[in-house]
C-alpha cells in the first residue's frame, strides 16, 4: 500500500501498530504518522495533528468510545478524540516533575480505571492517572527490571504486566 508520491498511499512501509476503532476503521500507525484506511475507495487519510505528528513515529494506538490513545517517539502521548477531531498532548516538561520521564513511547495500555500506563523507550513507565492529571513512574528503581519498556497489560486480578527488554514484571498498583 505504499505509493510514494501519492496522497492516498499509506505514509510508510515501518508499520508499527494498527488498530480497529469503535466504527470499525482501521487506525495505523507508521514510522512517519497516523493514518485512517478507507475500504471504500482503497485510499488513506493522514492526521497530522498541527504538525504533531509530520515525521514521527506511531508506536502504539489504543482505541476506547471517541478517543485514540497514540504512543510516539517523538511527542509522547497524544489522546484524540475521533468525534471532536481535538487532542491533548502529554509531552515530558523537564520542569515538571508530575510530567511524562520521556517522549519516546513504546507502548500503551488502559487498566480498569481508565489509568494510561505508558511505557518509554528507557524511562521505565509513566501512569496518568485521570482523577489529577499528572504521572506517577516505575523505573528500575522501583524494581522492574529494565527500563526498556516492550508491553503491558492487566490481568483481572488488577496487577498490571510488563514486558521488558531483561524479563517480565508485575506490578500492583495498590501498593505504589
């Protein structure tokens, strides 16, 4: 699907993760954006989000009711909502320390509570949770066992699973 030159081909040939939204197109996510595929007329349509994502990499695209959640490697996480057309960026801010550690995101996943866990490139993870807005981390320090961050996912015992670069970690968010 990729036509250099042509609008309506997909952005790149590094597809990094596609996505099925709640209206049953398909989200993808390349190393050079965000597309949406058309079945229709066989075509794609770009987001580039003022500029936000022109040249940077989608890793991860959740889908939950109106709202894409991307992971990219170079804005860190941008929440946009399908209906609205309208997104909200979590960037790392060095002088906040409430801010993501980091703008190069590997992977996302939403636990039960609609938390955001985010997993960096080698910051450990980043939670934003929805009650006050800003992140807590886990990092090495904390005991995981890499700050590479590959996957994550929660059981319904509510622990959440990681994915590293050195091995598998678990987490309970009740205790941090």
């Amino acid at each position: 699907y990729l036509n250099p030159g042509q609008s309506s081909s997909v952005l790149h040939n590094v597809v990094n993760a596609v996505c099925l939204d709640a209206a049953g197109n398909l989200r993808v996510g390349t190393g050079a954006g965000l597309s949406k595929y058309n079945p229709e007329t066989d075509n794609f349509t770009h987001y580039d989000m003022g500029g936000l994502l022109v040249d940077n990499s989608v890793n991860k695209i959740i889908n939950k009711g109106d709202k894409l959640y991307l992971g990219t490697t170079k804005t860190g996480v941008i929440i946009y909502d399908i209906r609205t057309q309208e997104h909200q960026v979590y960037s790392h801010d060095p002088h906040n320390p409430q801010s993501i550690g980091h703008n190069h995101i590997r992977t996302l996943s939403l636990d039960k509570d609609n938390n955001l866990w985010a997993g960096t490139h080698h910051n450990g993870i980043y939670v934003l949770n929805y009650g006050d807005r800003h992140f807590i981390s886990y990092t090495e320090k904390d005991g995981l066992t890499s700050d590479y961050i590959r996957c994550i996912t929660q059981l319904p015992d509510g622990k959440i699973w990681v994915g590293t670069y050195n091995g598998l970690n678990f987490i309970d968010p009740q205790t941090k």
